[in-house]
C-alpha cells in the first residue's frame, strides 16, 4: 500500500486555491453542504493509484477528500486498469475510477462492485500505420495490446463491433508491454496500438503512427463516459456518507482540472504521478474534465454493454446489469449541489 505525502508541492496553497475557487462558486459548492451532512462512517478511504494521468480528479482530490473527513486517504501502487477491478471487489479498494466496459464485464462475472457516477470522457487514443486509416482498416492487421484481458482489448472490441468487424477472425492481436507496442509500432512491425495517457503524448512527440480515433473527440465515443467511479459494493451499503463524500471530493477535483489546468498539471509533476508537465498539461486541456454534468452514465453502459454484447463478450441485457451493478443516488444528488 502507497500513502502520498507532501512533496515540493505546496499542499496548503493548493488546498487554499481549489477551496477559494469553490467558494467563489468556480467549483459550485460550498463547505455548508458538507457540514450540514452526518459525518462519514468511516475516515479511511482506500483508492488505487496505476500509471496513468486521466485519472487526475481522484489524485488531485486528496486534500479534498480530507476535507470531508477523511483523515486516512491510501493510494495502493497497482500496475494496470485490471488491478482496479480486482482492488475494487476484493475489498482491498473503497471506490475508484475505471474505463465502463470492463466494469460490466465484472459486473456480469458477479463481482461485489457498483457502478455509482459519471467521471471524464475521452482518453484512450487508436494509433496506426500509414496502412491503418479507419477502424474497419484494422481487418487482417496486426494489433497489441497489453493482455487479452485489458482494458484495452474491450475498448478496441466495442470499437470493432459498431464497424461490424469480427473481433476473433478479422484482426491479429499480439500482447505486448506499452513501451514494446510503442517501439514496434514505430518499426512498422504492427499495424495499431491503443493507448492512453501519457502514451499518446509521448507518441506524439516522438512521431510514432497517427491517430486513427480519439475518443475524446470521434462519435460515438466522445458522446458516453470513458472513466466512471465505482465503488466495492459492501462498502457502498455500509457507508452511504462516506460513499457521497469521497465523490463530491472527486467530483470537484475534475472541476478543478477543468477549470485550474496549469496548477493541476503542476501538483501531478510535483506529487510523482508524472514527469513532464508539458504532458500532463496537454491531458489536462484536452480531455472534458468538467463537462460531467452533460452525459448520462446510463446511455454510457447501455452503449458499452450491446457493444460487448455483439462481439459476444457479455450475455446479460443492459437493462439487468444497469438493475443489479449501479447505484446513481448520490450521482444525481451531487449534479445538483455542485451545479456548473
């Protein structure tokens, strides 16, 4: 388990800043809202901490997370998204952002995890050859991922599926590490590679492929949530205040990236999440931290989930993971006390 202390950062100018923007309204909440709720069940909150700066809010909101009674806030260091989903229905995870279609997945699995809110949009980003233009250009080509397990894979696999590909006859995968597929890619020795935050920036920067889609930007994907917030469902059930408050902490942490994207970009490099500021700038920019508000989680996993449901990947019907495997309550209650 990895708990983040201060480092070169200044912690109290930041939690000033971020408390006055809110106060001032920037953020669209103020401390009364908290103080006039029961405090939470619980002062420890466990999330998890992977290699990747889209998940920005929930880092960010550590101090916020402290101010809303959290006197122990852990990250537990993980590798990849898959340990997520493991964290997260262990137990050994309270709550924790996740890309949507994986969460199904282990939603249909049986897995002890409930959906609860909305987070960002965008992140994962298609790179290709000069062979690769289009997805339906990903017919008899040669594709990395990670695992065949990975977020990755079930994000390219609902990508296929509305071009009408067949996920298992029509495209070669090979697994491989992220810095691997980066150099073959640039070797021309695969076709695409999927990746997200800082990848495509460094791929960028090293003019490595192009990009084919963005989710941030390219219909549909733009239009349905990438990350959402989850919570292990014991949890959930046990500390309903806890629960509402670890996510308005979050919450306004994604407003703040939205509306502070300099000192944000600033407090990743300064507490270790990333080295270069310039790349966590640009995600920072770049990706619809506080548009929250505007998509509907729901549209979101009835889209993920007949996706996956084509390329044979799920058997449930959207409407019986929505009914077991979310719980939006505090979600539409935070919508409206943190109005935009």
């Amino acid at each position: 388990m990895h708990t983040l202390y201060a480092g070169p950062f200044n912690r109290r100018r930041f939690l000033r800043g971020i408390t006055l923007a809110g106060t001032a309204g920037l953020l669209g909440w103020h401390p009364g809202q908290a103080a006039a709720e029961p405090p939470p069940e619980t002062t420890r909150i466990r999330l998890v901490r992977i290699p990747s700066i889209c998940q920005a809010p929930q880092y960010i909101a550590e101090e916020l997370l402290r101010s809303e009674g959290f006197t122990e806030v852990h990250f537990l260091q993980k590798e990849g998204t898959a340990d997520i989903e493991a964290a997260l229905a262990s137990g050994e995870a309270d709550l924790n952002g996740h890309f949507a279609a994986p969460l199904l997945l282990r939603l249909e699995a049986g897995d002890p995890i409930v959906i609860l809110a909305g987070l960002h949009v965008g992140c994962f980003e298609l790179f290709g050859t000069d062979r690769v233009l289009t997805i339906r250009d990903l017919k008899g080509k040669t594709v990395a991922v990670p695992t065949l397990d990975s977020a990755r894979y079930v994000f390219l696999a609902s990508m296929t599926a509305y071009v009408g590909l067949d996920l298992h006859r029509d495209i070669h995968f090979v697994t491989y590490p992220g810095p691997e597929s980066i150099r073959l890619l640039g070797e021309g020795k695969i076709d695409a590679y999927l990746g997200f935050p800082p990848e495509p920036q460094e791929m960028r920067e090293q003019r490595i492929g192009h990009v084919v889609i963005s989710s941030t930007v390219d219909r549909p994907w733009s239009q349905y949530f990438c990350c959402m917030l989850a919570g292990n469902r014991e949890f959930v059930r046990t500390c309903p205040v806890a629960t509402k408050r670890a996510l308005r902490a979050i919450l306004k942490a994604a407003d703040f990236c939205a509306s502070e994207p300099e000192q944000s970009a600033q407090f990743m490099v300064d507490q270790g999440y990333t080295k270069r500021y310039d790349h966590a700038l640009q995600v920072m920019k770049a990706l619809p931290y506080g548009q929250w508000r505007e998509y509907s989680a729901e549209d979101t996993l009835r889209f993920y989930a007949l996706r996956l449901h084509e390329v044979g990947m799920l058997k449930s019907t959207p409407q019986k993971l929505l009914a077991q495997g979310t719980d939006w309550r505090f979600f539409n209650e935070l919508r409206k006390e943190l109005k935009g």
